[in-house]
C-alpha cells in the first residue's frame, strides 16, 4: 500500500487510540492489543469497529475545527480531527490534540481518571445565596423560559425614544458558545432577533 502522509497520520492515530483504549480498560477483551490494519482497505474505511463515532466541533477557539469523538460504554476512547470537515480537513492544533484531557485526567498513579471538575449538570445559585445547587434539566430550562419572557415582556420597546418603530429589548443579552456549531448558531442568532435582542456575542466573535 502506497503511504500517504494521511494514510500514516490515520496508521498512527490508529495504533496509538487501540492500546490507549485497552490501557483505559474499554477495548473488549478478544481485541488484540494492537489493532491489524488490512492494508487494502481505503484508509477512510478505518474506524475503531468497537466505538460509535460522534461529529462534533473544538470548543476552544473561533476556528470550530471539526472533530470525531470515538465512544465506547458511554465513554471518550479516542478523539482526531475530522478529515470531512470543510475548514480543518482532519487537522487539529495542539488545543486541540488535547481535547481527550477535557475528559480525562490523571490521579497520583498516572492512571486515567474522568475529569472532576467537568460540570455534567447544570447548577444554580439563587439570589444572595453562596452556594451553587444542582438542579435537573427540566426545572433550568422552565425557569429560564420563564424569567426571560418575564423579562422581555417588561422591557420590550415597540418605539423608540423619538417615535420611530425600535421592537427590542435592551435589557436581555446573549452570549454565544464555541461549542456550538454553524446550524446551533443559526437557530441562537434566529432566536435572539426574533426576541428583540440587540445585545449579542460570543466568545470567539463568531
Ligand atoms: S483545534 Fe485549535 S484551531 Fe481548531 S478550533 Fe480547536 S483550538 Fe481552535
């Protein structure tokens, strides 16, 4: 098989994420350590055969390079650039690269441990509280619906201070997320225009 630098790049990545899983303990057990790769089949037909692969985007900068999550058990085995992606083609910086530790950290041993303090649900603090509570999914997304048409409906301006037709709320603003990709940012730009909101940004300007 001729080898292309993408042919080795996926080579590479393959053989390191195979006994990086096993390490993990989340290869199967009749896998072997390293993975055999048959050299006639077209590289982008080479995917960890155990793990789902979940599309997703770098949340770390405005560049929104696409990514392949590899999960097995409900657990991140592996993470590499998409080569689809239109904007990075399968590269990612060293920002990137390092995506895996968002997930994963290591204790005193060196071993691989999911990382404490990522936040898996949402929490509030109530007003003059000091503590942030855990609260479910359901109770935050009613109660930020409610507070912001409560809120929009109190300030939203159909004129402005000379007359002429404004339709906004100034008293609302939005901030946007690099997480999120192109069609998420599409439908955030719809929802804030279509509720008057004129305050908007987003961490990477995007
Ligand atoms: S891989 Fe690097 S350049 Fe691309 S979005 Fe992530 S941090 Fe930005």
């Amino acid at each position: 098989m001729k080898i292309s630098r993408r042919n080795f790049l996926w080579l590479s990545g393959a053989a390191i994420t195979g006994s990086l899983a096993a390490k993990l303990g989340c290869a199967p057990p009749e896998e072997p350590e390293e993975p055999v790769v048959d050299p006639d089949v077209p590289v982008e037909e080479i995917v960890l055969e155990y793990a789902e692969t979940s599309i997703t985007t770098c949340p770390v900068c405005g560049v929104g390079c696409g990514v392949l999550c590899y999960v097995e058990n409900g657990q991140i085995v592996a993470i590499e650039g998409d080569p689809d992606h239109p904007i990075s083609e399968g590269t990612l910086c060293s920002k990137g690269m390092a995506l895996y530790n968002m997930y994963y950290t290591y204790d005193e041993k060196g071993e691989a441990v999911q990382n404490p303090q990522r936040l898996t649900k949402p929490l509030y603090r109530a007003p003059n509280a000091t503590d942030w509570e855990e609260v479910d999914w359901d109770w935050a997304i009613e109660e930020i619906a409610k507070r912001t048409k409560a809120v929009r409906d109190e300030y939203f301006k159909e004129t402005n201070e000379d007359g002429l037709v404004a339709n906004r709320c100034e008293a609302l603003a939005w901030v946007g997320s690099a997480m999120c990709n192109n069609e998420e940012n599409y439908l955030f730009r719809k929802f804030v225009a279509a509720n008057g909101i004129v305050n908007m940004d987003h961490c990477a300007r995007l």
